[in-house]
C-alpha cells in the first residue's frame, strides 16, 4: 500500500481539561456536531500517554485550515493541565511517525504556528521540542 504522503505533524490540544473528555470518541463526537466527516485528528494523548487512533492517516485529516493535505495531527486531552505520560507519549508517536513516514523531525509543529490567535496547544513548546 502506498502511504499518503506528508511533510509535517501538527500537535494540539482538545481544549478541556474535563476527566470525561479524556477519550477520542468525544471529539469525534463534537467534531461530527459540527458537521465534520469524522475526527478531525489522526491521534489522541490520553492523560495517562495511551494513544489513540482518529481519522487514518491513510486520510486527510480536519485539524488544521490549510495545512491538513500534507500533515498528521495528534491533539492531546487537556486545557491546561498537562501529563509527564502525554508527552511521553507525543514524544514517542512523533518518532515513530517521523520514521515510518519520511517526516523531517524539525517538521513538527504546535497548532498556533500556523495560526497566532490560537493558543493551542497550550503549553511550552520548548518543553517539548
């Protein structure tokens, strides 16, 4: 199977720091209110780092205006609040889809970088990187 091809991943937030948020069936779910064909995200960060699946990569994703042709978004559960497992988590999906994707790793993006009025995702992201 020939993969789709992408330049750059595009990490989120889901904006809640909600407990019963913490699952990528709720997004989905608001993601389908708003009229979206599925989740907007490839993946979600659990509090606890599991991972999730959304939309297949395999398919453009809703998560970023004008920047979904060509990337992989992965939001992770939370406003505010923020675990060491997350970005364990992130920091492990960003490996590994920069490997089994071709993805350049200086290719990994927060949200806001492609749009200043968003504060997504909501933390440090020299942390991070």
């Amino acid at each position: 199977m020939k993969l789709r091809k992408v330049d750059k991943i595009i990490v989120h937030c889901s904006d809640s720091d909600v407990n019963t948020h913490d699952d990528i069936s709720i997004i989905k779910e608001w993601h389908l209110k708003r009229r979206f064909k599925d989740v907007g995200y490839h993946y979600f960060i659990k509090k606890n780092g599991d991972i999730q699946q959304g939309r297949s990569v395999q398919k453009t994703g809703a998560h970023c205006y004008k920047n979904n042709q060509k990337s992989i978004g992965i939001c992770l559960s939370g406003r505010h609040e923020f675990t060491d497992e997350q970005f364990s988590g992130l920091s492990f999906l960003c490996k590994l889809l920069c490997d089994v994707m071709g993805i350049n790793e200086k290719e990994i993006y927060p949200h806001n970088y492609f749009n200043s009025s968003k504060s997504c995702p909501n933390f440090e992201w020299e942390k991070f990187k």
